[in-house]
C-alpha cells in the first residue's frame, strides 16, 4: 500500500514521492476554469495548502502529475499560465512590517523573473506592475494564489491598533486582484476567516465564496465514501492493531474524527489530518488538537469566559456565521470557522443554523482549555478556583 500522508501539502510530493491522494480533481478542474476570484474558508491543516498546491500544477502545465487522477479525463489542452502565489504560513506578524517583509520576499522573486518598474514604489504599485509584466510577457492571464490569507490578523485577533495597520498593508495589495481583473484568469484565496476591510469581501465585484456551497463541500477534508474506497486496507490494518473489529474501527474513526458540515444537508466530513495521523499511528487520539491549538482560540476563550453550554446547540443565522468582525461580542463565528464548532442542523423557517462540537477529538480537548482557565493548577499541580 501507498504511504500515509502526514501533513504535506506539496501536491508534487504527493504523487512523485508514492503517498496516497484522494482525488479532488474534478473540483479543481470546474474551479480553473470559470473566471473568477475564489475564496474559500476551512479551519487549519484540512487541505487548503494541497488544494492550492494542485491548482499551481495543474495551471503549470505539470500534465505527468495528474495521470490516474480525473484530471486526466477532463482536461484535453494542457496550457501553461503565470503564477503568483503567495503564502502567509510560517510567521508570526508581530508587526505590521513583518507583512511588508512576507509580501516584499514573494514580489521579488517574481520580479526576478518578469522584471521590475523601477517606477513602482509601494506594496500595490509592485504587485499591479508585476501582474501586468507577466501576462504581457507570457501572452497569457495570470493566476493568483494567496494561502493563509488572515494569518497576520488572526495572529492579532486581540490587538486592535496592530490589526488596523496590518490591514492598511492588506487592503491595497488585494485591491490589485479588482484594478488588475482583465490580465487575470483567476484567483483563490484561502483562509480560517473571512475578515471584512481588506478588500477581498468588499471592493472585488467578481468574489465568489464557496466556502458554504454544496458543491465544493467536499473539496478539504475527506468523506465516508473515500475511506471505503481508498483507505479500506488501512483501517483493516488499524482495526488488528487494536484488537478489534474493522466495523468497530470505522465506527471510532467516525465517533472520533467526523462530524464536520460548511453547509447544510451535506454530507459529514472527516478531518484528514487527524484521521490520517489515526491510521498512521494505529492509536485513537486527538492529534488535531493537539497539532497546536491556536493562541487566539485561547485568548477568546479566556476573553469570554466560556464554559461547555456556550459550545452545544448554538443557534446563529448564515449571515452571522460568514464574518467574524463582531466576535469581541459573539466568539461563535470564530469558533465555527476555527473548526472547534460546526453545523449540526439547519431551520429553514428561522433560517438559522444549529452548532455544536463536532466529534469525540474536540469534545474531549476543548473543554480541557476551559477547566485550565477556570481552575489553573498551581506550581504544586494541584488544579485551584479563581
């Protein structure tokens, strides 16, 4: 059997090095082509990175990756396109400079490739310069990728003044994606939130969020089908580590690692970091969680005072849920998109969604961040009220 991906999100790697891929390439393929500026929002390690991965090779031309793949099946010209893809992974941005740094490397290593306009002095003026040189040069639009998107802002979430710099950085460079629309055959953006005031929601006319749509539900993370299909041996072999039946191996794996919905009526999906870590280690655990919670769930966690009856049956409307801009008052859009809630339920008389945890991984790490912060040990370990 094939290896079991842990973490990469190099496409390339993927397929040349023998890891197992579970084939989204039909949506990769309806998504490249229509023109549009694509915005999609999952929480962390679903996918996002691979899924922009593919989109770079598929739009590089790489044809010999994708044999095997749907891909192959639906795509019968093999073009090549200029891409410029950003990605905001990988630092902290305690300053709003260190954006400018993130954005200022990426600009000059296309620059070294279609050149530079002297004439061109700030961040936006470079990016526009930049789009226009390559697809004047190549004859060809260009694709724009930007990964991670809100890092620098959610790295902040609490720090107001730091964020109204950082998106005075922000705004003007995506602000190129609508001034520079006719030299570009598409964008996608990836991100945890959907964050008003950096021009991506509120000045590019052609945005389109899939990040709620049906037909991209499945498009991060991995479905019940695709386990049956592509990871049958592995769960085979998990189910004899433990001593138990395969039956009862999908069943934990499920109770474990399923539950999450970015739409209604959908079906459930299964988070593949931590499924994949599941049959790698052959142990039940929440490695997801345990990856690295993030230092603003925690701050809004502690900021709020939550307690477990703020995280079971929440009710908010799909408007609620799409921005988090208002999350000092109401943290449940945070946490929805963070992927520590998700939709469980859906009135369509109320048109108001119904959120709970999603699996046994969350049910049993989260509230561990709440009893710490309700009671936190003292250095002799022994947990203590405030």
């Amino acid at each position: 059997m094939k290896k079991i991906p842990i973490g990469i999100q190099s496409f390339s790697a993927l397929i040349r090095e023998g890891f197992v891929y579970l084939d989204k390439t039909d949506m990769i393929y309806n998504i490249a082509n229509t023109k549009a500026c694509y915005f999609l929002s999952r929480p962390r390690r679903f996918g996002k990175s691979l899924t922009l991965s593919t989109l770079h090779e598929y739009f590089d031309g790489q044809k010999d990756l994708f044999v095997g793949t749907k891909m192959e099946q639906l795509e019968q010209k093999w073009e090549t396109y200029p891409v410029l893809h950003f990605d905001f992974n990988n630092e902290e941005y305690k300053t709003s400079n260190d954006v400018k740094s993130r954005i200022n490397y990426y600009l000059s290593q296309y620059e070294k490739i279609y050149g530079h306009d002297v004439a061109s002095e700030t961040i936006a003026q470079r990016f526009e310069s930049l789009v226009k040189a390559a697809a004047s040069q190549t004859g060809k639009k260009v694709v724009v990728l930007v990964d991670e998107y809100d890092k620098p802002l959610i790295n902040n979430i609490l720090n107001d003044d730091l964020k109204d710099e950082i998106r005075t950085v922000l705004k003007p460079f995506y602000g190129v994606l609508k001034t520079c629309d006719d030299n570009i055959k598409i964008a996608f953006i990836t991100g945890v939130t959907r964050f008003s005031k950096v021009s991506l929601f509120s000045d590019i006319n052609n945005l389109s969020d899939i990040s709620q749509e049906r037909e991209f539900s499945t498009l991060c993370g991995i479905t019940e089908q695709e386990i049956h299909e592509q990871l049958d041996g592995y769960v085979q072999e998990m189910a004899t580590a433990n001593g138990i039946s395969k039956e009862d191996c999908y069943k934990e794996l499920k109770t474990w690692y399923e539950g999450y919905h970015f739409s209604k009526n959908v079906v459930d999906i299964y988070n593949p970091f931590g499924l994949m870590k599941a049959l790698h280690s052959q142990e039940f655990s929440d490695y997801w969680f345990e990856s690295g919670t993030p230092t603003f769930l925690v701050k809004v966690i502690k900021k709020h005072n939550m307690n477990l009856c703020d995280l079971d049956n929440v009710r908010r409307t799909e408007q609620q849920l799409a921005k988090i801009d208002n999350f000092n008052n109401d943290p449940v859009p945070l946490l929805y998109q963070s992927g520590y809630l998700t939709i469980k339920g859906y009135d369509p008389v109320l048109k108001r969604y119904t959120l709970s945890m999603p699996n046994k991984e969350i049910g049993e790490a989260l509230p561990k961040v709440i009893l710490n912060f309700n009671f936190p040990k003292t250095d002799g370990g022994e947990v203590q009220g405030r």
